[in-house]
C-alpha cells in the first residue's frame, strides 16, 4: 500500500533528522559557526549572535537518508533533489559569508540572483520541459496554455518562491512551520492526483522539516540559515509547478507572499521618498512584515501563532478549491 510506504519514509526521515540534529549542534558550536545579526535588525535578537546556523544540512540530510534507506529514491526525486540541493549550496554560501566572514550581508543580491535563474532553467529542462504548459486558474476549473512563455513563467516562480521563503526566515520556528504546513498541502494534493513519487519527495521533506522544527523552536537551539530557507523555497516551488497548481499553491502561500511584498514595498518607497523628500520614508516599522509585528510589541511566539494560523487557513481553503 502506497499509504504505508509513506509512513516509512516519514518516520525514517523524522528518525534520522533527531539523531543528526543534536551533533551537528555541537559540531557548529565548536567551530564556532553562529548566527551574524545585521545591526539594522530588531535589538531583541542580538541575543541571538551565535546561535548555530546552517541548521538546513539537517533537514536536507534527513530528506536523503528517508529516501535511501527506504528504497524509494529514483531518477525524478535525483532531478527535483540536484535543484533543492542547488539551492541549499548556495545557501550555505551565503551562510558561510556570514558566519566565517562576519559579513552580515552574505552573498551579492546579484549573484545569488543569477545563480537561482540558472537553477530554474535546470529545474525546467530536467523536470517540466515535456509537460504540459499549462497553468490552472482555481475556481474556473480551465487550464490557461502559455505555451512558450510557461519556461519564464515557471522559472520566475521559482526564484520568487526561493526568495520569498527565504525572507519569511527570521523569528524562531516561524519558516520551518510555514513551510511545513505547505509541503503537507503539497502532499495531500500529490496523493489525490496519484503522484506518489512527488508524494514520497514530500513526505520526506516534512519529515525533516519537523526534526528541524524541535530544535528551532522558541528559545531556538539553532537556525535553518540560506542553507535551508533558500532550498525550501525552491522546493515549494517545484512541488507546486509539478503538481500544475502554481495559482492555488501561490493563494496558500499567502504568508510568503506577504513577506516578499512588504520588502519591496518598504524598498521601493524609501527609495522614491529619498528622491523625492531628500530623505527615505518607511511604510512598516521594519521589513520584512513580521518584524513590523516584532516592533510594534509582540512576542516572537505571537507573531509565529497568528501567521502560523492564517497559513493553515490558507491551506485548507486551497484544499476546498479543488
């Protein structure tokens, strides 16, 4: 039964990302590989300097482990994996800037731009190029053919997604629970189309996402870094286009979306305001929008509650949509 080969898989994954989880810990530690924090951050997470990083190497790793040991890696789960990994070294990179630098800034915007377009461009020719170009409108129930531009549309999507989750990272738990909740719904949605590959792929990401979550809660004993928000982004990403639900999975990850637009709101209007005032004006208190929240006196475990909240809500309308 596909049901049970799932539950392997997930319990190998969980397995797995505990055991590795409390070395790589102490591993990090003695080499001193913490958390830089940027000092236009909020004040109440200096604390958190030295805070062990790269926590993602423990999700990726459980991911593997559930697969191979359960003997259901194949040649697609290679493919989607080849572009996950892709973009959890890059990850690690930036974390590495960080961390062994002491560059808070991590890797050029530029570079890592460029770097996750390539990413797409492989993702599209190994995985997407011989299915269908379609993308499906939600309630209408069509499928809208773009026919050549769907490689832009779908590359795009990707780097969104990678960026955006990417910037949903920033308070204790609050990134490893979002996107827990979406490779659920991605999951759920793979078994009702009877895709079990995507839903083995996904199962293992949330097994290791939730060994991750036990250590990353509040007081978090370590952080997923780039190293895990980066590759989670891209993995939402593909799972969505895979499953041709890029509208709908976009509408429940409303939270991700919430975050990428209110850095390029706030961006964007202190700039103009710059030009136009001489002086730059903000829109939030601080971007992205949770540590709006964050300044306007709410605790960490409120701020990851309430968006924590309206991602499962987001989810299970999804759900109803199709």
């Amino acid at each position: 039964m596909p049901e049970n080969s799932l539950i392997l898989v997930g319990l190998v994954t969980v397995a797995s990302g505990l055991l590795l989880a409390p070395v790589q810990i102490m591993l990090l530690r003695r080499l001193k590989l913490g958390q830089s924090i940027r000092s236009d951050g909020p004040q109440t997470h200096y604390i958190k300097a030295g805070t062990p990083t790269m926590g993602g190497f423990i999700i990726w790793t459980a991911l593997l482990l559930g697969l191979l040991f359960t003997g259901a890696l194949n040649s697609s789960h290679i493919s989607l994996l080849l572009v996950v990994f892709g973009h959890g070294i890059l990850g690690f990179l930036d974390d590495y800037i960080k961390s062994v630098k002491r560059n808070p800034e991590g890797l050029s915007a530029r570079w890592k731009l460029v770097s996750q377009t390539l990413l797409g461009i492989f993702f599209w020719f190994s995985l997407l190029r011989d299915s269908t170009q379609v993308i499906n409108i939600p309630l209408l129930g069509v499928d809208l053919p773009l026919g050549l531009l769907y490689p832009v549309f779908a590359v795009l999507y990707m780097v969104f997604f990678s960026n955006a989750v990417n910037f949903a990272d920033g308070i204790d738990g609050l990134c490893a629970g979002l996107t827990l909740i979406f490779t659920v719904l991605c999951l759920f949605i793979s078994l009702r189309q009877g895709d079990l590959i995507l839903a083995q792929f996904a199962t293992a990401q949330a097994g290791g996402i939730i060994s991750f979550l036990v250590f990353n809660l509040h007081p978090a004993k370590i952080f997923m870094g780039d190293t895990g928000s980066l590759g989670l982004g891209a993995a939402l990403a593909a799972m969505s286009l895979l499953l041709h639900r890029e509208l709908l999975l976009l509408f429940a990850g409303v939270i991700f979306l919430a975050e990428m637009l209110s850095v390029i709101l706030q961006v964007s209007y202190f700039k103009y305001s710059r030009r136009k005032y001489g002086s730059g004006r903000r829109i939030f208190r601080m971007a992205p929008i949770h540590h709006h929240f964050e300044q306007l006196g709410w605790s960490e475990w409120r701020v990851v509650s309430v968006f924590w909240g309206i991602a499962i809500v987001a989810a299970l309308i999804s759900w109803l949509l199709i």
